[in-house]
C-alpha cells in the first residue's frame, strides 16, 4: 500500500483559497452603499429570476456573489435564523450581528471541512431608526467576518470598485444620487454600459413601515440616473 | 407551550427532514412547534375565551370587527383584547374560542405567510392561505374535543379575481367560503341576524363600517360575553379593511363618531 501523499496545511488552505477566490471573480459584483434614509444594494443581473438580493427580516437585507445554489441556500438558512429567533422571542431581538455571526462560522466551517468550499460571498445589511444604527457586514468564502462602513462591494472586481466608491462616497446622498454612483461605478469597471432593466436592485428604507425592504424596478434606476 | 430554546441557535444548514417554504415545518425539525399538552382533568380550567368577531364584504374589499371582552366563565377576564389582526399585508385574521391558544395560532400563522413569502419571492394564493389555516386548525382537534376549541375567522382580498373574499371554520378545521359577510364566537348569531338585514351590496367604507360596529353592539344587547363599545371609558371595537391597497386597521379616534351614530341607531 502506497503512503498518502503529505499535504502541508498552508497549501492545502492556499489551494482551497484560490479555487474559491477564481470562482467568485467570475461572478459579476454588488455594491452596497447608504444613503440618508437607508442602505441601496444594487448589482447587474440580466434576466433577473435568480435574485442575488433578498429580505431576511424587517430591517435586515441579504446579497450574494458567486454560485447561485450557495448562496441560496445560505439566504434561505438566513429567513430561517431570523423567522425562528423572531418567533421565539421577540422581532426586535434579530440583529444583523447575529445573522452575519452565523454565516461566518458556516461559511468558515464549509471552508476547512468540506470537499469544495463555497465560491461565493455575502453581504448582511441592516438599518436602523437612525444612520448611527446602520451595520454593514461582509462575509467571505473561507468565513472572514468584515464591517463595512458606508459602503461595500462584493464579487468580480470588488477590489477597484471598492476605491472608486472610497472616492465618491459621501455620507447624507439621496437615493438617486447613490443608483447613479453605483451604477456609473460598475459600468466604469466592467467597461461597458449596462441596460436599466439588466439591474436588480433594493433598498431597505427607514421610511417605510416594519418590513423596511423594497425591490427598485428599472423605470427607477432609470430616472434616477438621468436625474443626476 | 414547550420549545427548547437551545434549537434556536441550531446550525443554519442540513436540516433533516428539510422544512420547504413551511415555518410550521421548520419548527416541527427541531421540536419547537407549540404544544399543549392537556389531560381531561383539566379541561375544567376556565380559562379566558374571546367571543364576538365578524366580516362583512362590501365596495372595495372587506371589513373586519371584533369586540373587546375576553370571559372565563361568568367573569369578564380582560376588557381590551385585541381579536383582528393582520395576517399580511392582503389579508386578516380574527379569533375566537380560548383565546391563549387563539393568539398563538395568529403568531405562527403571520409568521408562516411571511416566511413562505420571503423565502418563495411570492405570497401564497388567498385559497392557499385559507387552506393552510385549516391545516392549523385541524392540529388542534385533540384539545377541541376537550372544550379548548379555536375558531378563526379569515378575510382578505384577492388580487387575482380583484374582490374581497371571506372564510369560516369549524372546530375540526372544515374551511366554508362565505358569500357576503361571516360572523364566529359566542355573540356570533346575534351578528349574523343583525347582518342578514343590513347587508346590501356595494357598500361603500363609511357604511360598510357603520353596519360592522351596529353588529358588535345588536350582539353585545343579547350576549353578556361580548362588549360593545364603552365611549366612557375609550373602548372601541378592534376594526380593519383589507382592500387593493392592502390591509389597513382603523384608528379608535375615527370610530368615536360611528360607535356614537351607531348607539344613538339602536332601538
């Protein structure tokens, strides 16, 4: 019997990093950015069926890059975490602290355990009745947990874009001002233009009553464009 | 009721049986489901029963009333329960028979249409929503049979066939659709017999209002466990409308004027 091959535990999380890394970069990106009465999620996604964007709670919204089954799957964990916590003791009680904590280590755990690790990432947001309250969270393939402030991007290109928006990124934006710059900013990195109705975007609005999450359609983005 | 909370914070994935698009599923999976486990000894507890609830359907959708008073026994053990309540945003829900389970029953069915709509992308049908709460009711025949009966009343507003729709259930979970209005709980005859009279068709909110709290009041002269309003003391009936534009509750400041109209109606 031949001895099995020795694999040194660098290489092996290195490997692991890579595959996952190549996978996500392929995925196109989605920028999270506040504005004054909430928080936009916004990312290019022709066709649309498959949402990258979706509600977990009242004030707590989900994205997702990567593998659409992976990052399902994690979204519909998400709705369960937070309907079951919600249900079980009180609505107010369902933090995005406590989701994004939970994603990090099923992430992490999926990461070192599994035959392949998870191609994707995940961005948690949550508002709150003022902007002091807003929580960014960012969670990576292999579990890393990062808060983001202000704004995020994840998926193919997230690092350019990420120094775009650090640029243009000002606190107390409107709503339309926030779709242009994210908009202009992805068009501007994947170096063509992007129609209104290949968008997918939401936003989570402190205006709104106790679900504070709402899908923006394409007349929106549209007029908010070509507003500013 | 029993949950072990320790299931709450069970690992996101790799549930077995996997729940689908069910809470009351997801619950069961982890042995968190509500369970009252009661033996015939005490099915002579008196424990605290909401009566009167009513839903009529007029112009744009349908309204929904229910007095105040929960009685155990011959004793009036609260005086402001809330028995209507959203089950979403098309939809309403109201009570009656023993009110604690009553009201547990309301939670986990607002919070099975939401998550069945957040995880779907889509709300259920209004049959669908309908039939489910039979689902619920039916899980409760046991407890039915030793006096602890709940029985809902369910309306709300169909966005396919663009009307309001009424349904009514009966202890072992049988779900009737109802034609023009509904009436359940202790007073509920009463109500039936005044609404059978004022009924019409195509009325508009103000009236339609206006015949739901005369029903409360026509049951609350002849049945001594339903309240009628209490303009002394502020107490109003709870009153919602569920129509295109979505589920709304009426405020107490706007029934002040139809309770006084009603009361000064009566004969």
């Amino acid at each position: 019997m031949t001895a099995p091959f020795y694999v040194p535990p660098e290489q092996l999380i290195k490997d692991r990093a890579d595959f996952a890394r190549k996978g996500i970069s392929r995925g196109r990106p989605i920028i999270v950015m506040e504005y004054i009465d909430g928080v936009l999620l916004i990312g290019e996604n022709p066709g649309g069926y498959l949402h990258k964007l979706g509600e977990i709670y009242d004030s707590i919204a989900f994205a997702g890059v990567g593998r659409f089954n992976e990052f399902e799957t994690l979204r519909v964990g998400g709705i369960r975490y937070a309907d079951l916590k919600g249900y079980s003791y009180g609505r107010r009680d369902v933090t995005a602290k406590g989701l994004a904590n939970a994603y990090s280590q099923t992430i992490g755990q999926i990461f070192t355990h599994e035959v392949k690790p998870y191609e994707i990432e995940v961005f948690v947001a949550e508002i709150g009745d003022d902007a002091s309250a807003t929580r960014l969270f960012r969670i990576q393939f292999d579990g890393t947990l990062i808060t983001a402030d202000g704004f995020g991007a994840i998926g193919g290109g997230e690092e350019a874009l990420g120094e775009t928006l650090a640029d243009q990124y000002e606190a107390g934006a409107t709503l339309d001002t926030v779709i242009s710059t994210a908009a202009d900013a992805i068009e501007a990195v994947e170096e063509r233009q992007v129609d209104d109705g290949d968008w997918e975007a939401a936003v989570l609005d402190r205006t709104l009553g106790r679900r504070r999450f709402r899908q923006v359609g394409p007349e929106e983005i549209g007029a908010a464009r070509s507003a500013s | 009721m029993t949950a072990s909370a320790g299931a709450i914070g069970a690992p996101l994935l790799n549930d077995e049986p996997v729940p689908g698009a069910s809470f009351l599923s997801l619950l069961e999976t982890r042995g968190m489901q509500p369970v009252w486990a009661v033996d015939q000894a005490s099915s002579h507890l008196e424990l605290p029963e909401a009566t009167t609830v009513l839903a009529v359907r007029f112009a744009d959708g349908v309204v929904m009333a229910g007095d105040r008073r929960a009685t155990a026994g011959n004793l009036i053990a609260h005086d402001r329960v809330k028995k209507v309540f959203a089950a979403d945003s098309f939809s309403a829900v109201a009570i009656s028979g023993s009110a604690g389970m009553a009201i547990e029953l309301v939670k986990l069915f607002q919070t099975e249409l939401e998550h069945y709509e957040k995880i779907e992308g889509t709300r259920l049908s209004l049959e669908g929503k309908a039939n489910y709460l039979a689902r619920m009711i039916r899980g409760h025949l046991p407890l039915a049979f030793q006096g602890l009966a709940v029985v809902p009343l369910f309306a709300g507003y169909d966005e396919r066939a663009g009307t309001g729709k009424l349904f009514t259930y009966d202890v072992v979970g049988g779900r009737y659709e109802e034609q023009d209005y509904a009436t359940t709980g202790s007073g509920g005859g009463v109500a039936r017999s005044f609404l059978k009279g004022a009924f019409a068709e195509q009325l508009d909110k103000a009236a339609a209002l206006r015949v739901a709290v005369e029903a409360l009041i026509a049951a609350a002269e002849e049945d001594s466990a339903t309240g009628g309003p209490d303009l002394r003391r502020g107490i109003f009936p709870n009153v919602v409308t569920v129509t295109a534009e979505g589920f709304a509750e009426i405020d107490d400041a706007d029934l002040v004027g139809v309770a006084e109209a009603a009361l000064e109606n009566r004969p």
